[in-house]
C-alpha cells in the first residue's frame, strides 16, 4: 500500500528561527515529490515539484530535499515568518495522476 | 496554472439533507478531482470526474453517497448526500495540469449536525 509519513506532525517556532520537516513514502512507481503549503480555510498551493532524479529544489525560503533511495524528503524553511504559520502537506505521484497524501505537519510561528 | 473557484467555502447543514459543491476552472481540463480530508488526515480521493462519462470512485465511495455532475471541461459538482456528521470534513477538488502540478479549489468546509 502507497503511504506517506510526515513527521513531526507540528511544531511551533520562533519568528526568524529555521525548522526542517519530514516525509518518508513508499510509493511506488514514483514519478514526483511534492510539498505544499495550506492555510487555514484554503486549499494546498504548490511549492516545490521534484522528479526522481533531483536532490533539492528551492523556492525562495523554501528547499526541498529528496533522497530517492531512501525514499525520503525534507522541506527546510529558512527564517520563518508569521506568514509560514501553516500545514505543510508532502505528496507523492505515483504516474497515473494517483497522488498519495502525507497527513502534514502544522507549523505555528510565534513572534 | 489554473485557477479554480469552490464554493460554498463552509456550510453548516442538518443531517439527513444533502450539499452541492461548485467548482468552476477558468481553463478548460479533461479530469478533475474530488477529495475529502477529514481532521488530522490527509486528503483522500472520492472520485474522478471525467466529461463525458461517468465519474470513476475509489474504494469506499459509492454513487449514490457522492453523486458527481460534470456537464463540461470547466465545471463539476460533488453532492453530498443523507448526510451524517461523519461526513464532516472540508471537501476539495483539484485539476491536473500537465504531468506534475495539480490546483485546488479553496475547500468547503463541511459541519453537520
């Protein structure tokens, strides 16, 4: 069965303080890694897309890690702000527009 | 991209009583996608909406719970029907664009009482 693992499953930081999240999936065939953002009452907006051969992709205080072999992922945020106060949901595409859902981590950034 | 307008954004509704979702894209998409995600979960396909065809259902999902309209590429519907305040949840839906991006509507959160 295709999963993925998203841990810790919140944390709060510090404004201006860096936090790194973790997915572990096992889904196979892979075709992409996603992260995405979801504010609260909205739906999940993309930011970073990986296929199987990149390491780490960027998106402005947003990088992305992805380890195939292993079949893990990490979404660092660097200098956070209040604005990053959200649930960050990694997502695997299995190639046949079959998207596996992490359940997220909710991170609260506080002043 | 594409731009995807959801609504109702929330509704609070009697059990027993059903609730349509809208959702308009402004390009025109071959498949879209209705998920639910309930609290603390990640999100879980309901079905495919395809134009032209009946929409196709994942394990657990049935017609006649989540019937689905999908008159043209731009527009589809999710009903959610008799319902029960186990279907509380915030309902989504989503369109493929190209290989690797999917959009979402804004979610309706769902409260039944």
């Amino acid at each position: 069965k295709n999963q993925v693992e998203q841990s810790p499953q919140s944390l709060i930081i510090l404004e201006g303080k860096n936090c790194t999240l973790q997915c572990n999936y096992t889904v196979s065939p892979f075709s992409n890694l996603r992260w995405y953002k979801q504010d609260t009452g909205r739906g999940p907006v993309s930011l970073t897309i990986m296929t199987f051969s990149e390491n780490t992709k960027s998106n402005g205080r947003y990088t992305a890690t992805l380890d195939a072999d292993t079949k893990q992922s990490s979404l660092h945020i660097t200098a956070s702000q209040l604005s990053d106060s959200a649930s960050y949901i990694c997502v695997v595409d299995s190639n046949d527009y079959k998207l596996s859902f992490g359940a997220g981590t909710t991170v609260t950034v506080r002043a | 991209s594409a731009v995807i307008s959801q609504k109702p954004s929330r509704d609070i509704c009697q059990r027993g009583t059903s609730l349509t979702i809208q959702c308009q894209v402004d390009s025109q998409v071959t498949m879209m996608f209705w998920y639910r995600q309930q609290p603390g979960q990640s999100l879980t396909l309901i079905a495919t909406a395809n134009q032209g065809s009946e929409a196709t259902y994942e394990s657990g999902f049935v017609i006649d719970k989540f019937p689905i309209s999908r008159p043209n590429l731009t527009f589809s519907t999710l009903t959610v029907s008799n319902m029960s305040p186990e279907d509380s949840s915030i309902y989504l839906c989503s369109v493929p664009t190209g290989r690797t991006e999917a959009f979402f509507g804004q979610g309706t959160r769902l409260t039944v009482v």
